[in-house]
C-alpha cells in the first residue's frame, strides 16, 4: 500500500497527464500560444538512455531520464513548431530581437550516458547544447546522493533514518518507492550535511560503494576534453561538488560558483563562460545565489524554476528559468503543452518574472 505522500506524487502525475492531455485536446497549445509563449526556452535534460522502467516499477529518479527515442521526437517537435535551436551564447541577444522562438538545450551534470546516447541524435540534428558540468562529478569525488538512496533503499529491506525520525518498510516495490518519497522530502527539508551522511550510511548498510558511482556514470576529464572540441558542445559550470547553495553559508556559496569555474577551467583548458545552480528551485538558489554568479564573471546562470523567456530577462541573465523534459511524461502533448508556454504561465500565475 502506497504512503499518504507517495499517493500525493502519484495523484499529481496524473493530474500532469490530464492536463498535458486536455491542453493538447482543446487545442490550447495552438491558440494560447502567442500569448502564453515567450520569446525562447531552455530546456532542460539530466539522463538519456534507452531502458525506460515500466510503469509501477520501483524507479524514483525515473523523472531524470528519457529515452534516445524521446530526445529525438523533442528535437523533431521544436523544428515542426517555428523554434530555432541555437547555442546559449546566442540567448542574450535573441532575447533583445524579435523574429522565430528559439530553443536552447542544456545537461545538467555530466553524465556518460548524454554522450552516449545524446550527442549523436542531436549531431544528427544539428543541434547545439550545453552540458553543465559538477567538477568533482567528473574527477570521481563527488557524491550523486539522490542515486545513493535509490540504490540503497533498493536492496534495504527497511529504511531506517532516526535522525529524521524515519523506520520505513522497504520489502516491494510499492514500499520502496513510498520509502524513497518519504526519506527524500524529509532528508531534504533538513541541513544538507545531515542529508548526505543519512544516504552514504545507508549505502553502507545495503553494500553499496557510494564513492564509485561518480565514476561510473558521470563523464571522466579525458572525455570532457574530447567532447570540448565538438564545436556544437558548450561546457559550462555546476559548481565544485553539487550543493544546494542557498543551505550554505555565503563563503561556502563563494567557493563552489568561484572555485567551481576556476578548477573545471582548468581541468578543460578553456573557462566557462555560463552556470547552473545545483537543484536550481527557490529552496536551493535565489537572490544572493544569483549576485555570486553575476560577481563571478559568468555570462549566464540558469535556474530549475519553471517558465519561458520573455524580453525582460534580458535584465536577469543570472535568474534565468528552464522547462524540464520530465522523464515521467514522454508524450508528444507534453512536449506540445510545455513548448506552448500555457502550463508554465499558469503555475506562475500569470507572471512573466520569477527571480525573486
């Protein structure tokens, strides 16, 4: 039996669905349009691999990823709908001129699996994108604590948090996924130190090595080198090690943006020029996050809060906002419903800035 919390999730993906569905069915997408769709998107993508879960499964993250198959019909539907798939160094000047929407396409973390299965769709395509790179995510060190918990509460029988005040039955799929809602939202509602000692325990408890998961799905810095000469590929920043930055101190926020450009510029042999705050909600970057990426030097800095772009963006190229190809809806009337703008301009109730 699924928890209170889990039925919510559940409950508010099928409401998603519904709504994907009846924007698409009304036709919405098309007359609502022009005055829901801004002047651009970025969009935002995590994993692309070809084994999708089935439905039910236990796969939390599953959010994160969409298939090869799904990239490619995304790409298809952005050249059917007018959109022009530019490089994110075109943004702030097309945000200033009139003309055809533009897209611009961006990874968040570095993982394997976008050179794997991404790069050649979207070459054949010919599209541009950008991959945000975790430093420590690329050298190895680093800490994926969400996978942490996914693969330790997998083969947990029981998921046991007394510093969240949490001892949660684990034993089927059902209650693995109960167990990871549960965990997640507590463990994230609280400091980020407690949060990653709770997952790298747990990882202890189920047998599972937390420190090589870097390594095994995020890209190495010879492949991040390789892929730099690919004059369609934008390598920017994310950051030393991944934190949510607004649950730190200022010194420590300084560090990451800072000390996260200067280090991956080194390991590149090429500084980057645009930043994507980690987790990137309201919770996790806001108005001082946004002053440290500006003071940094960084041209760009882009955001998790969902929205398109709009001409006066233009005035907060450190807050901009992003519309996440959700892995938990891969049909063409989302896509269609997100590339409109409707649902975004309706979960910002109606406002075209959100940089607060």
């Amino acid at each position: 039996m699924l928890s209170p919390k889990a039925l919510v999730s559940s409950t508010r993906h099928r409401l998603f669905r519904a709504g994907f569905a009846t924007i698409a069915a009304t036709g919405a997408d098309r007359w609502l349009a022009p005055a829901a769709r801004g002047r651009g998107v970025i969009l935002t993508f995590h994993h692309v691999r070809p084994d999708e879960p089935p439905p039910g499964a236990y796969a939390p993250n599953r959010l994160l990823a969409i298939t090869p198959s799904f990239l490619d019909r995304s790409l298809t539907a952005l050249r059917e709908r007018g959109f022009a798939i530019v490089p994110l160094s075109d943004l702030p000047r097309r945000l200033t001129e009139t003309g055809e929407p533009f897209a611009v396409l961006t990874f968040d973390d570095g993982y394997r699996d976008n050179l794997e299965h991404a790069a050649p769709i979207l070459r054949r395509h010919g599209a541009p994108w950008t991959l945000y790179v975790t430093h420590d995510y690329a050298t190895g060190s680093g800490r994926l604590w969400w996978i942490e918990l996914e693969r330790a509460i997998r083969v947990l029988d029981r998921v046991r948090l007394p510093e969240a005040g949490l001892d949660l039955p684990a034993g089927d799929d059902p209650q693995k996924s109960a167990a990871f809602a549960q965990a997640y939202r507590v463990l994230r509602a609280g400091p980020e130190e407690v949060l990653r000692a709770a997952t790298l325990r747990l990882c202890g408890e189920a047998g599972i090595d937390a420190g090589r998961i870097a390594g095994e799905l995020c890209l190495s810095p010879c492949e991040l080198r390789d892929l730099a000469r690919d004059e369609a590929v934008t390598l920017a920043a994310h950051t030393l090690s991944h934190p949510m930055l607004a649950k730190h101190d200022a010194a420590t926020a300084r560090s990451e943006i800072v000390e996260g450009r200067a280090r991956l510029g080194a390991l590149l042999g090429r500084v980057p020029e645009h930043f994507s705050y980690p987790v990137g909600d309201p919770g996790s970057a806001g108005a001082r996050e946004f002053g440290l990426a500006r003071e940094a030097g960084y041209r760009t800095a882009v955001t998790t809060r969902p929205g398109h772009l709009f001409p006066e963006h233009a005035a907060h190229l450190h807050a901009l906002p992003r519309v996440s190809v959700n892995g938990c809806f891969q049909t063409d009337a989302a896509l269609r419903a997100l590339l409109s703008g409707v649902p975004l301009l309706a979960w910002n109730r109606f406002r075209r800035l959100n940089v607060g």
